[in-house]
C-alpha cells in the first residue's frame, strides 16, 4: 500500500476518516480510468486486503525466524507497518464501498467491542 502513496501529494489534514475518504476517492478515480467499474473494484480492494494480510504474516515469519531458509528476515516494526497496512487497505476498502463508512465502522466497533467490553456504569445521581 505505501508504494501506492509516493505520488508526492500531502493527504489532507484533519481525521483520519477525512484521509481514507481521499484515498478512496483517489483510488475510483484510478480504477475508472482503467474502465474497472465499481462492483469489480470492491472485489479487487477486498483482495487488496488480502495481499496486505500475507505481507504481515511475511513480516512475521521473519521477524520470528521461523522460515529456515531465510531465517530473521524482518523486525517487529516491519510488522507494525504491514498490520498498519491491512488497517488502512481495510479502511480504505470500506470507504470505497461505503459513503458512511465511518458511522459504519463505529457501529461496528460498538457492537463488536459490546461483545468483550463490560457496559459502561450508571452515572450516579441521574
């Protein structure tokens, strides 16, 4: 995904939802140049994710050693940038499907972290 981004420009400042909705803009910009039309781009970003995803595990294996072939081959923090990878690829992807896909993601997170995380408590007196 870096790769991608070296054109030179500055994303925008603000939040980060404002930096992926850039990126997802820029990005349907470039797939309706090559005529890839909407449906066919959210296949080809969900494999995006994909290709991110064995790129962390890649990172893993080497940061752990664990291929004797190549042995320690990457860092943790090679890591730490491929899993910041998936999560924007994934970011991205979501907001090219999308145009509310940051209260979609925070419902999600909501309800999924409702799963794990205890309610908040009452607060006294209300």
């Amino acid at each position: 995904m870096t790769e991608e981004l070296h054109g030179g420009g500055t994303p925008p400042d603000g939040t980060a939802w404002e930096t992926v909705r850039a990126l997802a803009a820029h990005f349907d910009a470039a797939s309706a140049e090559l005529g890839v039309v909407p449906p066919q781009s959210h296949v080809l970003q969900v494999l995006k994710i994909g290709e991110e995803f064995g790129e962390a595990a890649q990172a893993l294996i080497g940061a752990t050693g664990t291929n004797p072939r190549k042995g320690r081959s990457h860092g943790w923090e090679d890591v730490h940038d491929e899993v910041c990878d998936v999560i924007i690829t994934g970011m991205v992807t979501l907001a090219r499907m999308r145009p509310d896909a940051a209260e979609h993601f925070a419902g999600q997170l909501a309800l999924k972290a409702g799963r794990f995380l205890p309610a908040p408590a009452a607060a006294d007196g209300a």
